[in-house]
C-alpha cells in the first residue's frame, strides 16, 4: 500500500473525515504534519499544492487535495488503484 502523507491542524473536521476514509479503505498509517505547529511546513504545504487549506492529502508521490477531492475519488473508483499501487 501507498504512503500517505496529510497536512493538518490540531483541530480540522475535514482532516478527521479525511482519515476515517482512508482507514475504512485499508490505510493503517498516515504521516501528519501538523501545520499550526510547524510554520515551514505551511510554507512548504502553500508552495507545492498551490493551496491553503488542510487538509492536503497525499497518496506516493500523487497529490490528492482535500477531503472534497479524496471523497470524489472515492467515489469515482479511483482511491483503492491508487492506494494499492506499486
């Protein structure tokens, strides 16, 4: 299974959503950086994704976007080929 890496904050409804998804499909780990705590790691977040907001998923080396992007994925059929790639 893929990494997945979430941009968060202490305290983020969409990053709590964000994870349940994510464990109701298989995912057992999820590296957080937490933002409100590391204000480089905003920056870097900002830089990246072009975005604000958190959270900011990453799936490897793909970023998903926020909890909106992730739900649509699901959705569509795409989160499970993308967590389960090589």
């Amino acid at each position: 299974m893929q990494k997945v890496t979430m941009y968060t904050t202490g305290c983020c409804p969409y990053c709590i959503r964000a994870e349940q998804l994510l464990k109701q499909r298989g995912v057992e780990h999820i590296h957080k950086i937490r933002i409100d705590q590391e204000p480089s790691q905003r920056e870097y977040m900002m830089s990246v994704t072009q975005r604000r907001t958190v959270p900011q998923i990453f799936i490897g080396d793909t970023h998903v976007g926020g909890f909106d992007d992730l739900s649509a994925l699901d959705r569509a059929g795409g989160l499970m080929p993308l967590l389960n790639a090589e």
